[in-house]
C-alpha cells in the first residue's frame, strides 16, 4: 500500500490533463508559429526559409483584408444579437405559465443549434434560391422586389449572417433560460414585495445575478462566430461571391486546403490566435470586474 | 473462482501440436494469397453504390486478376480528394489510383507526383493506344502523359422544350449564335415572364467565351493573357445577357434546381450533367451545342478529369496499370458513358440518347480546360474566378476586370 499525499499527488491527478493540453494544443500552437515562417511543402518535407514574408504577403493580401473587416462585422452584428435577442427570449419564456408551451418553445428555438450545417445549408440554399426559392416567391407574393440573396456580393454577408443567428443563439437561450431559473426564488420575492416591477427586476436583480452566465456566453460567443460561421459560409456561399462573404477562418482553410500554401496559413492561423487571446483578454478586462459569483 | 478453475481446460500434447500446424497453415495461405492478390485504393468523389464508378470498379474486381481495387470516395471536390491525398502521400501512403481535375494536371505532375504512364513500358503504351489523339494532349503536361483521359465533358446548351413551345419557338431550331441566342430568349422572356437563362459563374464557362471570341486565358506558355481585345469581346458577350436582363447571375446549385422545377428555359453546363438533371426534370430537356460568337471560329474547350498513378512502390503501380488497362477497354468505356460523361477512347460505342449535340461539339475538336501552372496555379485561378465574378457582378468593367484579373495571376504565376 502507498498513499499519495502532498503536492505530488495534485500533480499526478492534473498530469493526464496538462499532458493532453500541452500535445494537443500548446505543442501545435507552437509548431504552428515555427512553420509560418517557413514555406513548407508537405509532400517533399521540404522547409524554405521566409522570414516573415507570410506575414507580409499575408497583410498585403485584398482577400485577407476583406475577409478581416468581414469577422469584424459578423461580430459586431452577431455578438451582441446572440446575447440580446436570447436573453429577451429567455424572460418573456419565464413568463410563459404553461408548462407545455414553454417546452415546445424551448425545443423550437433550440432544434437550429443541433441541426448539421449540412442539413440547415441545404434547406437555406432552397429558400434563398432566387428563382425557385420560398423568400422570393413569398417577397413576390405580398409585392416586394425579389432579390439575388447569397448571389449578391451586398446581401451574401447578411445572409450568412442571418443563418448563423438562427443556428446559434438557441444555446445561449437555454443557458438563460437555465440561469434565471435558478435565481433563489426568495430574491426574487423580496424584490418584489420591494415594489420592484419586472423592467427594475430585470435590470437590478435578475441579470446581475445571471452575470457569470452572461460573461461566459459572451467569451464563448466571440469563439463560436470566430469559428462556427465558417460551416455556415462552407455551405452557403464558399466565401463569395468574391470574398464578400468569407471571414478569417475560412480564409486561412482556403490558404491551407484548397491551395495548400501552408506556410502562409500558418502565418494566418498565428495572426488569428493573437486576435482571438487579445479579444478574450479584453473581455475579462472590461467585463470580469462585473460578474458576481456569489 | 472455483468456477473458473472448473472450467479450465487442458490441452494436451496433441493438440497443441494441431493447433500449432493449423496457424502456420493458415499463416502461409495468407501470405501467399496477399502476395498474389493486391489492394488498391482508387479515389474519385462520385457518390452512390450504382454509380458508373462503382460499377467499373466492380466488373474489374469480377475478372479476378490478382488485383483487388477499392472504392475511396474521399469527397465531393477535386479540392477535397486532392487534400486528403496529400495527406496520405506525406504519410508514405499515397493512393494507388486518383480521380484529377484537368485543371490541377499540372499540380498533379509538380506537386502529387502523378507518374508518367510511359515509364510502365508496354503496358503503358498499350494503355494509351486506346485514346483518341486529341484527348491524349489533354493529360500529356510538359512532356509526361499524367494519366488517362477517363470524363470528358463540354459547356452545352440545355433546353426546356416546353418553355420554347410555349413561347412559339421551335426547339428544334436552336440558335446557333450567342447573337440569335439572346434575341430568341429576349423573345420568350416576353411570352412566358420566366427565368429564361443561366450561366455558370467559374473560369469555365468564361474561358468558352473568351476563345470562341479569339482570345486565350493564358498563352501557350502558361502567360496570363486575359485582357487582349478578342478576350474583352468575348466576356462582354457573356456579361451582355445579364445586361439585356436576360440573366440574373445566380449560383450552381440553384441553377440546377431552378431547371430541373421548370422554372429555367435554357442554361449553359457541363454536358456530363445531363443524365442527373434528367432524372430530377419532369419535362422534355434538350441539349444543343453551345452557341458560337457572330463572324468567329468556334473553338470550344472542355473539362473533366483523369485518373493518374500515384502509388510509389512497384507493387501498388503494378496493380494500378492493371486497372488503368482496364479502364479503357470497351467494357469499362460504356459502364463508364452513363455518367454522361464524353467517349474518350478509339472505341466504337453507341452515343448515348440525348448526347448528340455533346458529341458533335467533340467532333468539331476541343480546347483543353485551363491548366494553371505553377506552385501558386491554384492560387491564380482561385484570383481569376473572383475578378469573373466581379465583372458578372457590375462591380468592375470588363476590360477593368480582365486587367485586374491579369494583373493578379500574373504575380501568382511567376
């Protein structure tokens, strides 16, 4: 018989974990950053050294620019809508008193978030369809101007953006929904033989009490339209028509997979994880100080 | 526990022996039957357990020639099964067999180290043999012949007979002119209130235009030459039918669908589509050959894929040649024609019903796809599409846009 005890034994339990974090993604991080200085061919094992060239040709690039001020607006438009919007949601279901309703509501809003892209981008493909599509025949039917939708390089990007709200912000609705659930029922009552209304209520007890919900979806927020859109943009548009619809991600698999210039998407994917640490770590700054987890 | 002691059970000296007899026997019949029988993988991206693929792969198993070929549908893309390829070729396991687009032949050669069908002798030779010369300088890419020529396919008209009836024009006089074309459609526009036309919006369908006009995409040593006078004619000609609101410029799959629910009278695509549009229309389609400028030489071109070798070891290439051998054989070719797909070999098979205006643009003679060169060629034609699409589009001009589209491979393909 041996006991753990001290130190040690807190290393061993965590080690598995490290071990995995440290191959998985630090390792590969790191590796990553080494090949973008390099043009690597795959086939040969073949490194040239480039220096930061990558990197230049990457920021020179009118594809690259254009996909970085489209990211740039995906998030400005769908952070804030998929915090928003899902937190509405969430207290007007709450307000909802029959039980039944309020599970069909809530597996009506959550279905998007567990269908596949592929299936959701078939189905959007057939409403968008300008000639046979459902929006144009229902836009010309009520004596709207039928429109080019994904084909249109003005519209593309509202589309995507559009089908990624309708994809993703059923999971924060169940998050807030779950969260102000779990408010004590006693804060609540004391509020409310306070004279708070529901607007004060809302305001004064029940988002400040769902704050590490709220911080932590919007961490994961940011991620999820960062990555998750590329599905979305795959299936729909593949990036076009033009770039007007694609975003950094996509861009860096359209570097690697598709012209398999992997040096230069190496360098993309470097300038992709600098955006993203430096994005969360403004969002602990600006917002941690705010959340109550008590 | 006393269970399990009970159970136990004894082997004796015999038995052992027996057992032991038995293993090596069965060890040395595998052995010999892995030796003489060789796995190959074959990679394309045609989906379905009764597609002409699966069913040439399945009559070349059926002949037992000591060479078992695999299905690896890896995809629905060139791009994909080019990805994964890669993949297993930096693993040391490149697939025996591959489905390429022509238009990444020279990535194929450079890049994948797709092996030149001579350097197997005889045998490759007697591969050849079996193409028509015209398509054989489709797969021969600086000297080395990449592969065979398996689909062949050319940019054609499709028809919505009831559309043209509908409209008091006789399908069976199609226009022969991109000219005659836009007026007879201008026409029906007017009749029926439909969609009436639409084409693709890739390298493809443009690179028709601008050579039906004179011009070229790249010259003959791979320069991009996109801008000249006879390639502006041709682009405008293309971007003309937008103009005279005769095309709403929408995307591929849409296309289709649109067509195949009767709500398109005419549209320009691969005639290797025809028998999967067939089978979801519930009208009579009709395919013509693609309509020529006024006062110039048509000079069609055409696209497709081939099937090269990439295996390494002599076993697996061995394997493969057997394959390719039989592929072109005349069973194999006609399988292989229900894809929609264009007869590429010297033998004489039936055109399949409906093929005809396909066949006759072959016979007129077609210009290989445009095969981009070069480490970044894929990069080059990635730029040249995007500045297509602005042009369809209206953002740039088209003599603005072919110079921006030169302007940009011409640094890709340096």
């Amino acid at each position: 018989m041996f006991a753990l005890q001290g130190r040690y034994a807190a290393w061993l339990f965590v080690a598995p974990a490290i071990l995995l974090v440290a191959v998985f993604i630090y390792l590969p991080m790191v590796l990553n950053v080494g090949v973008s200085f390099y043009d690597w061919s795959v086939l040969r094992n073949e490194f040239t050294w480039k220096g930061v060239e990558n990197y230049l040709s990457t920021l020179d690039n009118i594809d690259f620019r254009s996909a970085f001020a489209n990211t740039a607006i995906y998030l400005a438009v769908l952070v804030p809508a998929q915090i928003a919007l899902p937190l509405l949601l969430a207290f007007l279901m709450l307000r909802v008193r029959n039980r039944l309703l309020v599970r069909a509501y809530r597996a009506a809003y959550f279905i998007p978030t567990i269908v596949s892209f592929s299936i959701a981008g078939v189905v959007w493909l057939w409403m968008f369809n300008p000639i046979v599509g459902f929006l144009n025949t229902f836009f010309e039917a009520i004596g709207l101007q039928s429109h080019r939708w994904l084909n249109d390089p003005d519209m593309a990007l509202w589309c995507v953006a559009a089908v990624a709200f309708w994809k993703g912000f059923g999971l924060n609705l169940i998050l807030y929904a779950a969260a102000l659930v779990g408010i004590p029922r006693e804060v609540v009552e004391a509020a409310d033989l306070d004279g708070a209304g529901p607007w004060t209520r809302a305001l004064r007890i029940e988002i400040p009490m769902i704050s590490p919900t709220l911080f932590f979806t919007g961490v994961t927020t940011v991620l999820i339209v960062m990555d998750e859109i590329v599905g979305v943009v795959d299936v729909l548009t593949e990036g076009g028509p033009y770039n007007s619809s694609s975003n950094l991600v996509y861009y860096l698999y359209d570097r690697a997979f598709r012209q398999f210039n992997f040096g230069e998407a190496a360098a993309v994917a470097t300038l992709i994880i600098a955006i993203v640490a430096v994005a969360t770590w403004l969002q602990f700054r600006a917002f941690e100080r705010y959340v109550h987890y008590q | 526990m006393t269970g399990m002691k009970n159970s136990k059970i004894k082997i004796g000296r015999r038995a052992a022996l027996g057992m032991g007899v038995s293993t090596a026997a069965v060890m040395v019949a595998g052995g010999a039957a892995r030796s003489a029988n060789a796995s190959i993988d074959i990679v394309h991206f045609f989906s379905g357990a009764d597609h002409p693929m699966e069913l040439v792969i399945k009559a070349f198993n059926a002949k037992n020639l000591g060479v078992t070929a695999v299905s690896r549908q890896e995809g629905t893309t060139y791009e994909a099964i080019t990805q994964k390829a890669m993949a297993g070729i930096a693993a040391g396991r490149p697939p025996a067999v591959m489905t390429t687009g022509w238009k990444l032949a020279s990535f194929a050669k450079h890049t994948l180290g797709a092996q030149d069908l001579r350097q197997f002798g005889a045998d490759g030779g007697a591969i050849i043999d079996n193409y028509k010369e015209s398509v054989v300088k489709l797969v021969t890419i600086e000297g080395s012949i990449v592969g065979i020529p398996w689909a062949l396919s050319t940019p054609v008209l499709y028809i919505n007979t009831e559309h043209w009836k509908a409209a008091g024009l006789d399908p069976a006089a199609i226009p022969t002119t991109i000219e005659d074309l836009y007026a007879k459609l201008g026409q029906m526009q007017q009749k029926t209130n439909k969609a009436v036309l639409a084409y693709e919006v890739n390298e493809w369908e443009p690179q028709a235009f601008i050579q039906n006009a004179g011009g070229d995409v790249l010259d003959g040593a791979g320069k991009p030459v996109m801008d000249s006078a006879a390639a502006v004619y041709g682009m405008q000609k293309f971007v003309e039918a937008k103009t005279r609101k005769l095309w709403n410029p929408i995307g591929l799959s849409e296309m289709l669908t649109a067509f195949q629910a009767g709500a398109l009278s005419a549209m320009v695509t691969s005639s290797a589509r025809l028998s999967g549009v067939k089978a979801q229309s519930a009208f009579e389609i009709k395919l013509a050959k693609m309509p020529g400028l006024e006062g110039r030489p048509r000079r069609m071109n055409s696209g497709g894929n081939f099937l090269s070798i990439l295996a390494r070891n002599k076993e697996q290439q061995a394997a493969a040649v057997q394959f390719l051998k039989f592929c072109a054989t005349p069973e194999a070719m006609k399988i292989w024609l229900g894809t929609g797909y264009l007869n590429t070999t010297k033998h004489d098979l039936p055109i399949p019903a409906g093929q005809e205006a396909a066949y006759a643009q072959l016979a007129d003679g077609l210009t290989p796809e445009t095969v981009w060169p070069g480490a970044r060629g894929l990069e080059a034609l990635k730029a040249h599409i995007d500045w297509i699409s602005r042009i369809v589009n209206g953002s740039v001009s088209v003599p603005d846009g072919l110079k921006g589209s030169k302007e940009a491979v011409a640094k890709l393909l340096v």
